[in-house]
C-alpha cells in the first residue's frame, strides 16, 4: 500500500493505492543489471497534501513504470492517466553515479475544464504538449505545443518560466475562455 511507504519514508499521504514492484536485479553492487516493473493501481492523489487548495479532495489516478538497470544507467518509461491529464515520460534515463535525470515527455489534457479546480474558471478545449526535461541540481523542461492553433513554445529553467508563442487569435482565446467574440486579431507573445 502507497500509505505504508509513505509512512515508512516519513513523508506526508501524498496518495493512497495499491503497489505493485518487481524488481528482477542480477548484480546490485558491481556492474548493476536488472529490470523493474512498477503499477499503482486504485490510488488518488490528495490535492491538500501537494499545496492545492482546491474544491476537491483527491484525483483518481493509474500509473506504471517499466525500466532497465545497465551498469549506472536506468532506461525507463512511466505512465500516469487520469481524468484530468495523461502523462507519458518516454526515452528517459536516470544516472546513478550522478543521480542526472532526463528524458521525454507528452502531456495531454482532453478536456480544459477538467482543470476548473487549479483555474477557477470554466474553459473549453484541449492541449498536447511535448517535450523533454531534466534535472541536474535544477530543473529544466520544455515543450512545444499547437494549444489554439498557435505554434507555442516554452521553458522553464533557473525558476523562470519563458513561452514564445506565433499567430496566437484573439478569437480562440476568447472561445476556451467562454467568452463571446468581440474581434479577432492575431498575437504574437
């Protein structure tokens, strides 16, 4: 059970479910070898735990992990769906001798007002970004997005956040935000 870990790591319940790890390791000491498979499965995550104040508890979620474990490199792939987001972490590696973390991403949000609980707001639409990340004492992640028929870019490093974003259309904006259409123009941020 994910509460148990928790508990035993003394880190607060960030979700509950169940666990399931296999973890098939040939050497763990000298030229490490082996395979993990790792599946969380009836588990939420609790929105309070992760600072989220927000009109609902908890997000049901799913997620797995598969990965492979050569000497100091593990390659790994990892899901998370739920009905907010599905979240597919792609050609990833994490450095052992160094714990460097980094890889590929895709985002996806099917339904923008799913999102009501973070915006407060009701929106329409959806949004696919991919990307990659890595952390190496920071945190840095990027993404490219076609979000409102605009060819969007962004990254986040050192804590700032930067978007590029072309042929933004007012007209779109105003549709995911619900509002009615006074103009279109077009933008670029």
């Amino acid at each position: 059970n994910l509460p148990d870990l928790f508990y035993m790591l003394k880190k607060p319940q960030y979700s509950n479910g169940k666990l399931n790890l296999i973890a098939n390791i040939d050497n763990i000491t000298k030229n490490k070898k082996g395979k993990i498979s790792l599946h969380v499965t009836n588990s939420n995550l609790y929105l309070k735990e992760l600072g989220v104040d927000s009109d609902i508890d908890f997000v049901p979620y799913i997620a797995s992990l598969e990965a492979n474990i050569d000497n100091n490199l593990v390659n790994f792939i990892a899901d998370i769906k739920s009905k907010i987001a599905n979240l597919k972490i792609k050609n990833s590696k994490y450095e052992l001798n160094n714990t460097k973390l980094y890889g590929n991403y895709t985002l996806h949000v099917e339904d923008l007002n799913n999102l009501k609980f973070l915006t407060n707001k009701e929106l329409k639409g959806n949004i696919t970004i991919d990307g990659k990340y890595s952390y190496d004492k920071t945190l840095y992640v990027d993404g490219r997005s076609d979000f409102l028929e605009a060819k969007s870019v962004f990254d986040l490093k050192d804590n700032l956040f930067s978007l590029k974003s072309e042929d933004l259309a007012i007209e779109n904006i105003t549709d995911m935000l619900l509002y009615p259409r006074v103009f279109n123009s077009f933008s670029s941020l």
